[in-house]
C-alpha cells in the first residue's frame, strides 16, 4: 500500500470519528445531519441531510460550523465541499 494510500485512509478515519462524535449529534439536534461522501488530496466531501439541505443557514453550518471543526482537529483538510450546495 502506498503511503498516500495509507495517509487517505488515517485522514478519512479520523474525519469520520469526528463527523459522528461531534459533528453530526450537533446537527441531529436542529433537525438536521450530514453524510461523508468522500475525500482526497485534502479535499472533504460531505452531504448535508435533513433540515440542513436547503436551509438558509447551511453555508453557515459548513463555513463556520463543519469546515472549522474539521480544519482545527485534521489539518490536512485543507477544503471542505457539500455535495449538494452550490458553491461550497
């Protein structure tokens, strides 16, 4: 396995811990939630669902919200994109 194999992988655990540890309780409490979709060369995928798709605060949620957590506890995100919001 290749290192950046590897790496993709430590960084997609990590993303996915955080995601359901501290993210997404948050979310579920107004109703809402997000989904991984996917990650590479530091760009993260998600999905938001529930009452966050298509609510005026979602960029927000992503910008100050999900981009930040995840910005501060796995810096090799360097890009967080929701797969369903324009522009994000």
């Amino acid at each position: 396995m290749s290192d950046k194999i590897k790496e993709n992988q430590e960084v997609i655990e990590t993303v996915q811990v955080l995601l359901e540890e501290r993210i997404r309780p948050a979310l579920q409490e107004h109703g809402g939630d997000v989904k991984f979709v996917g990650y590479d060369d530091g760009v993260l995928e998600v999905e938001l669902c529930g009452a966050c798709d298509g609510c005026p605060h979602a960029r927000e949620t992503m910008e100050n919200g999900i981009a930040q957590l995840v910005s501060y506890f796995v810096p090799e995100v360097t890009e967080v994109r929701a797969v369903n919001m324009p522009d994000s």
